[in-house]
C-alpha cells in the first residue's frame, strides 16, 4: 500500500438494539473493527447504550480482581469453549454474586493485612528489643515521662533517615540509634520535652512508627521472649485458619468465578463501543473504521449471527475526516522490520504516502553500496539465519541488508576484501573515487527530489497547498535546487551558467522571499531578517542535505580500505598469525563497520528522507479484540 | 542511533513543535475573544458531547493528551538517562491521577465522579487506574498503590494515614518524591544535559519550596521544621540553610526579607504568596523561552518546551473555562496575569 490507509472504509451497522452486544462480539471476533466514537449519529440516536451496563462490567472486574488477587489465580480459559453474549439480567447476577463473593472474602482481606502488619511490628520490636539488649540501655528509663527529656522509639522508611536526621538537628533534637534491615529503620529520637510539638510534626511527616516496649523487658527477659513467641504463633494460627477458610470458599466457588470470568470478558467488546455504538428506543447504530478487505466478511458474519434485521452501510473516507481515519501499520514478512523502523519515527497520516517500500529499497541499496562485499554479505546472511529466533522480524533486514551487500559486492569485485578473485562487474571503488562521489551526490540528487515530490503529493492531499508550493521542501525550492544544480553541473563542466536556470533561479527566489514576507507579521527590521534568514536556511538545506549524501561514497571507499588495512596487518604475520589476523580483521570490519555503515543509513532515511516528506502523526488502526482488552483497564 | 543523530531527531521535532506555542500575544487575544470564537480556535468546538462539565472536562483531557503525544513523539529516539529524565517528568499526570484518586476516596465520590477527573496517560506510564479507583478505602487504594512502582510512597502514606489521616501530607510526599527522582534522573546526565537540565529543573523545585513553604508556615500554621521536612532538595538558589533563615520568621513580611535578591531576575518579591507563584512562575517561563531557543543541550531545550507547552495549555484551559463559566473579563486576566492585574 503507497498511501497510507487507502483502503479504509468507514461503516454504520444500523440494527436493533437488542442485537447490539452480539454484532459487537463479533466484530471483536475478526479483529477489523476500530469504533468511531464521533457523535455522528446524535441527532437521530442521542444515547449511548450500555452506560450503565459499563459501569456495572467495569465494577465486576474490580470484585474479580480483588478476589483473584486473594484466592489466587484461576486456570487458563479454554480457547475451544464458545463466546456467549452476556445479557443485562445476566451482568446483574454475576455483579451482584462478585460483589456479595467480595463482601464474605473481604473481612479475610482485612484480617490478613492487619496479621501481616502485626508481623511486621512484632519483628521490628524482636529486632529493637536486641539491639538495646546489646547497648545495655534501661528502656523502662526511656520510655518514662521526663521533666525536660523527650525520647522516641520506633521506626521509620529507610528512605527518610537522612532528611529527619538533618532536619531534627536543625531543631536540636538527636537520633541516638539507627539499626535496621530491609525498607526500615529502627530509632531512638531524643530531645527537649517542650519542643514535644516540633518533635510530633516532624516525626509524623517522616513517617515514624512508635514501638511499644512491653513492661517485661527488663524484669524478666525469658517472659518475654515467651510472651513474643506466643504472640507470632497466634498469629501464625489465625493466618493459617484464614487461608483455610479462604481455600474452602474458593473449592465450592471456582466453577462460578469461572463462568463469571467468562461471562464478563465476553461482554468485553460491547464495553469498549463507547461511543461508537448509539441508540434511541429499540433502534441502533455502530460506526467505525474497516479494512475494505474485510467488508464482506462483516456483512456475511452479521448476517450469519444477528436474529433480527440489520443494515450495513459503508463509504470512503471524506474529505474532512482525513485526520481521523486509523491507519494499519502492521507489514508482514520482509517489509515487517522496516514498517517497525517507519513507526519509530511515526504513524503515516491516511493518504500520506507510506515510505516502508521506499525506505526499505532506498536502506537495502544504501547499505549494500556502503558495504559492498560478497563475503561479508553472505555473513550477514547466515548471521541473521542463525540468529533468527532472537532477531524475530529483523531477521529479513539482515537477510535483505546482507544480499544488497553482496549484490554490490559483485559489482564491486570484493570478497572478504579481496579484489582480484573475480572482475567487478561495475567497478572497484578505489579504482576512480572521485566518479565514486559523483555517483553518491547523483543519488542524494535523486533522493532528495523524489522525497520534495513526495512532500508535495503529502501537503496537497492534507490540503496544504501554500506548503506544496512554497515550504521548504516544496515546489518553488525544488524548482530554485535542481536549476542552481543544472547550473552547477555546466559550471563544473567549463559552460556558462545558463539562461534558463538563472531565469527559474531568480523567479522562484523572488517567489520564496515574497511568501516568507508575506507569512511573517514581525516589525519591519526583523521581517527583513526572518525572510532572508528562512529563505537562505531553504536553500541552504538543500546544499546540505546534497553534501550529506557524500558518505555514500566515502563508507564504500572506507571499506576497502580497512580490509586493506587488514590485509597490510596479517601479511607481516607468520602463517597462523597471517590467518588469525585474517579472520579477527574480517570479524572487525563485519561487526564495526557494519553497524556504523547501518547507523549513518538510518540517519540518512529518517532526516534527509523522513523529516523532509513525512508527518508522522497518523493514528495507529487498533481493533476491537475479544477478551479483557488494555484499553479499558487504562486511562 | 548515536548521540549526535538523537540531537539532530530533536532538534528537527522540537523545531516543528515550536510552532504549536502561542505566545502571550496570542493568549491574550483568546483571552478578549467571545466563546464562540474562541471555541473554533481553540478546538472546544469538537468537543460537543455533555453539559458543560463533562465538555470542560473532555476538553482538558484532549489538551493534555496533545501534550502527552508530543512528549510521546520527542520520547522515540531516547534512551538511558535521557529517557528516564522525560518519562518521569510525565509521570507527574500519574501523581495528579493519585492524587485525584485519593482526594475522590476521601469525599466518596462514585468512581465514575473520580474518573472524570483522572488524565488518560501515554503506554510508557504504567499505573492501573482502574485497579485504584475499585477500592472501598483510603488504606485499600494505598495497599494496591503499593503493587506499583510508588511502593515505598505508598507504604510511608499509609503509616501516615493510619497515625493521622492527613490528605496535604501525602500531597506534599507525592511532590517530593517527583522532583527528588527528577533530580536524581537529572545528576546521571552527563555534560551541557546534566548542567542545563540541573538548573531548569532547580527553578522549578525553587518555585514549589518557596511558595508551598510560605504556605504551609503561613497559611496553614505548620511548625517551621515540619515545613522543612516537606520541602524538595536540589533547588537552584533556595537550599535549606536559607530556607530555614526564612521559616524563622515570624511574618511573612520578615521571611520575604530573607530571601536572596537573585531569586528573581527582573523584577522585586512580591508580598502575597499568589503574586510569588505568579512572578516565580513568570520568571521560570522566560527562562525556558530561552533555554529552548539556545540552550547546548537539545534534551534540556525539549524539556524547556514542554514546560512552556504545558504553561500555555493549562492557559488555554482557563480561557475556555473561564468564558464557558460567564467569567468576567477582570476575573480572567486576574487569573492569567496576576501580577499585571497587581500593577494596575
């Protein structure tokens, strides 16, 4: 597909209400159905159905969720059972059964949190109560009322230490004891008894948990160790009966957690309509956006599942909707790698051509002249082949990258970097560098015309005719570029400049600035200077961008030359020094060069090609799917 | 891609996405046009489902969406330091979507009230709104906040709230754990980033300490050691010793005279804490202004933009609002330009 999206249509299935969740399933089903939540229809279908029936999914979900997240998770659905529409006297049931399930689940929920934080704290006073065993400390003494001292014991968040330390000495106050393991801290904070109050504030917005001593601490050390140990297994029973009691409600209660499960990511696709689907009374409509492939599939499914009649209109985008309409990005087999490199950059618009064909020939032959070497192609091969599993799509780009090299290895006559096994069938880049830059700016040339024609056909279809004409990048500056190029080349060549070029040069110049003028609305000074600032960066990014296409030459030059330098390297070697300088060399230049070759290739693509033709703010075609889908759980 | 290329992506982006900023020329004149102008300008027209609330409210969404998606866009060739840097500065949507959450739980409104609230965020954010907003209490949102990556916030929120139940202080925690991980995200930049983005970000910490610690000490009557808990390190010219020199103040008058001279660039310390914000915020805006036009580095010129983007949008927003809500003129350009409105 050239220009993006094209073969989208825009749909409305008029049907009766009733029908509405099952059409929804199974457009879900086929997976080509992206809704339209335009309020289109208002007039003549003001609601939007299923309002409460969302709310209602969406409150199921958050039961489910809690209760799965309690009970543990539930078995795989089997993907061979069938989808069943869910209906609204169904919903209820299974919301009011999760909701009532939650409510005999959730005082377990409770009771286990409280027993975790009771753990918690019973650690942190086991641990508290040995580190002032070991500092010899009368905790009974620190934990007294004071006349003027004012001490703490407790914890705080790891994380808060450094900042309560340094803020509490601002205010004369001392953290005397810091132990700790895992998230928390274990303290001793002391300070005056009348700036209790700062105290207070400060340890309360540092999160600070007091610890309370139990009175047997110094007395009788042996009861209570007794009395701790007792504490942690009572809790340890009541947890252990909990699960119990959690265990026994999930044996009598899976198969309906199941269906409920079921039931709710059935009705899933109605949910996510929004407000693409609309009603009045019995009568509705969806709308939304389709692969024209997929039409008749649509109609016949429909027609297939629906008991009640139905009507399916489809059309061609319109004008005004242009930015609206999704566009597939999804390529398949050897153009599926590229169409991931395009999407880095961004979505094309619908009607924007769609450079993943253009990108991935124009990268194939950039690479492959930069690269150019039947051996070191052929490894690329084999190394994406090998790799293939790990690489996934990008599989094809080696392969593809690979057998351009290779493609230019024999035009070059270059295996491994020897030049004298086979005659190239074109030529040998060392042979005649400067013809070598030539043949580079003639491509950049040609690159940069063919991306401005784009960029034209771009504007035009969004309906940005002053950008067509006269944008950098549009028709008057390609015009100004190829005439001082044209004139350029018979300088070069000991002619004149000629007429017609200087003619079309001043003409479109006089045109640029006279646009760049009228465009601006700055004070007079700064519109002189904004003019010609904008009209020289016009051209002068023309000239650039040319330039830039030099390294066409340079990297195919380079290449030769390192494997020279290889060569150079192991010829001074013994026999294995020779041959273990050979294979490292060849290694180095593979993996070296070939990634900066394949970086300066990008390069090139995404900021001479992309950003001249390409906006890149399209909207990505996302059906509706069957199943729990991310868009709702996510806003 | 290698550095130099990640410069050219975003200069190239951010030179395009320049001519989405308005101006304060162009505010302005929105600011004098009627609703139904102003609707066709600003794209409220598009949005027609619902009374005026829910309009409001989707309208503010699709602003913040756009700037969501140009973040998303300048995001693509990032990685390291850089990208963490970016996405967290986007994580501030998620702090105002828990916050929204926690302020709905403790007024019990109905999910579907809380949700109008909430932002809709880009996939590089990662939090469960939905799982949030279905929980019966205040501990039970904090315990799910725990599953994510605010599990430390979370778990200090919930000693707090279970101490003293204390909404500001968890306002006050959210904000400081953003900018300190900014910060943080900030040191591991390394050159021109590191210093630019050190300094633009060390104005924004300077405005939040001065005017929240004026608030909380002055309005709210907290103890000065307290508010000095609560303020963010990493400020460009406000560090704590000074900010301590002004909490012992008795008046704001006093603690105002405590303050350095080049806090401000051009103009004096106002008096009331909401012509601080204003000139604090006026002077953060010049200098990303220039910061995105010539500032070395291009990630802090990206995060100069969407600071301004993000200014202007939230303008925007008070511009619609206000002429939706029958607002007078004085009212709007009080709430636009506080301090012109001071000076007349």
């Amino acid at each position: 597909m050239i220009l993006a999206g094209q073969d989208m249509r825009h749909i409305t299935i008029k049907l009766m209400r009733e029908d509405l969740p099952r059409a929804s399933l199974l457009l879900a089903e086929l997976a080509a159905f992206a809704p339209d939540e335009r309020p289109l229809l208002e007039a003549e279908l003001p609601e939007i159905p299923g309002t409460s029936f969302r709310s209602r999914i969406r409150r199921a979900w958050g039961h489910f969720d809690r209760l799965v997240a309690l009970l543990g998770e539930l078995p795989a659905q089997d993907p061979d059972t069938p989808l069943l529409v869910l209906r609204r006297e169904q919903l209820i049931e299974i919301d009011q059964w999760l909701a009532e399930a939650w409510k005999q689940c959730a005082p377990c929920d409770e009771a286990l949190h409280r027993i975790e934080e009771e753990f918690s704290e019973l650690h942190n006073l086991e641990r508290s109560l040995e580190d002032f065993a070991d500092l010899d400390i009368d905790l009974s003494r620190l934990q007294a009322q004071h006349t003027h001292l004012d001490m703490r014991i407790g914890s705080v968040p790891l994380e808060n230490e450094p900042r309560l330390r340094d803020i509490l000495a601002l205010s004369n106050h001392l953290i005397l004891n810091v132990a700790g393991d895992g998230d928390t801290l274990r303290i001793v904070v002391a300070g005056r008894r009348e700036d209790a109050s700062i105290l207070d504030s400060v340890l309360h917005a540092a999160a600070f948990q007091p610890l309370s001593i139990p009175e047997s601490f110094d007395d009788n050390p042996g009861a209570l160790r007794a009395e701790l140990a007792a504490r942690r297994d009572k809790l340890s029973q009541e947890c252990t009966q909990l699960r119990g009691q959690l265990a026994n409600w999930m044996t009598t209660n899976r198969r309906q957690m199941l269906r409920a499960r079921q039931m709710l990511e059935a009705a899933e696709p109605y949910v996510n309509l929004r407000g693409a689907a609309r009603s009045r009374g019995p009568l509705a409509a969806l709308q939304g956006w389709v692969p024209a492939s997929y039409l008749g599939q649509i109609e016949a499914g429909l027609r297939e599942s629906l008991s009640l009649p139905f009507l399916l209109e489809a059309r061609r985008p319109r004008s005004d909707e242009r930015h609206l309409v999704p566009v597939p990005v999804r390529q398949r087999g050897l153009l599926q790698p590229f169409a991931m490199l395009v999407q880095q950059y961004g979505v094309p618009r619908f009607g924007e051509f769609d450079p993943t064909i253009l990108f991935a020939i124009t990268f194939a032959g950039m690479f492959g002249m930069m690269f150019g070497d039947i051996g070191h192609g052929a490894v690329i091969i084999v190394t994406g082949l090998v790799l293939r599993r790990r690489l996934r799509a990008f599989t094809y780009l080696f392969v593809l990258a690979g057998a351009s090299a290779m493609l230019f290895g024999w035009l070059y006559g270059s295996i491994f970097g020897v030049e004298h096994w086979i005659d190239p069938l074109w030529i040998a880049p060392m042979s005649d560098p400067i013809y070598m830059l030539t043949v580079a700016l003639a491509w950049g040339v040609a690159f940069l015309t063919l991306g401005s024609a784009i960029a034209i056909t771009n504007r035009l279809q969004s309906g940005d005719q002053a950008g067509a004409l006269f944008g950098p990048g549009g028709l008057f500056s390609l015009i100004l570029y190829l005439a001082l190029l044209g004139g350029m080349v018979n300088l070069a060549q000991g002619d004149d400049f000629p007429l017609v070029a200087t003619v079309l040069l001043l003409v479109t110049l006089l045109l640029l600035i006279a646009y760049q003028w009228r465009s601006s609305d700055a004070p007079y000074g700064e519109r002189i200077f904004t003019t010609l600032i904008e009209t020289f960066e016009i051209v002068n990014n023309y000239v650039a961008s040319s330039l830039s296409f030099l390294r066409v030459a340079a990297f195919s030059l380079n290449h030769v030359a390192l494997s020279l330098a290889v060569f150079t390297l192991a010829n001074s070697m013994d026999t294995i020094g020779h041959w273990i300088t050979l294979v490292l060399g060849n290694l180095f230049v593979i993996v070296l060069e070939g990634i900066i070759v394949a970086i300066q290739t990008l390069r090139l693509e995404y900021y001479e090609g992309f950003s001249r033709y390409f906006y890149g703010d399209g909207t990505p075609f996302r059906p509706l799917r069957v199943g729990r889908s991310q868009a709702s759980p996510t806003r | 891609m290698n550095k130099l290329a990640n410069q050219a992506y975003l200069r190239t982006r951010l030179a395009i996405m320049r001519a989405n900023l308005l101006g304060r020329e162009k505010l302005a004149a929105l600011a004098q046009m009627p609703l139904d102008e102003l609707a066709k300008h600003t794209g409220f027209d598009a949005v027609t489902a619902g009374n005026d609330a829910t309009r409001l409210a989707a309208f503010e969404r699709a602003l913040m969406q756009t700037w969501l998606d140009e973040l998303s866009a300048l995001l693509r060739p990032l990685a390291g330091p850089a990208r963490r840097l970016l996405t967290q500065w986007a994580s501030r949507y998620e702090l105002l979507n828990i916050k929204a959450l926690v302020r709905g739980k403790i007024g019990q409104l109905p999910n579907e009230q809380i949700e109008q609230s909430l932002f809709e965020l880009p996939g590089f954010l990662s939090l469960d709104h939905e799982r949030l907003l279905n929980t019966d209490s205040i501990p039970e949102l904090l315990r799910q906040l725990q599953k994510t990556r605010y599990r430390r916030l979370a778990t200090q929120a919930l000693r707090q709230y279970e101490e003293r139940p204390d909404p500001f202080l968890l306002d006050a925690t959210l904000d400081q754990q953003f900018y300190s991980d900014l910060s943080h995200r900030a040191q591991q930049l390394e050159g021109d980033d590191r210093t630019e983005t050190l300094d633009l970000i060390g104005r924004f910490v300077d405005r939040h300490n001065l005017v929240w610690s004026l608030r909380y000490r002055f309005n709210y009557g907290l103890q000065p050691s307290e508010v000095l808990y609560l303020a963010i390190d990493g400020g460009r010219v406000l560090n704590r010793s000074l900010l301590q020199q002004m909490l012992q103040a008795d008046t704001l008058g006093d603690a105002l005279r405590q303050l350095p001279k080049n806090l401000l660039s051009h103009r004096e310390m106002p008096e009331e804490i909401t012509l601080i914000e204003a000139a604090m915020r006026d002077d953060l805006f010049n200098h990303a202004q220039r910061a995105m036009l010539r500032s070395p580095s291009a990630l802090s010129s990206v995060l100069a933009y969407l600071v301004l983007r993000h200014g202007e949008i939230t303008s925007l927003y008070s511009i619609v609002h206000a002429r939706v809500r029958g607002l007078g003129d004085d009212v709007l350009a009080q709430a636009l330009d506080p301090l012109q409105e001071a000076a007349a």
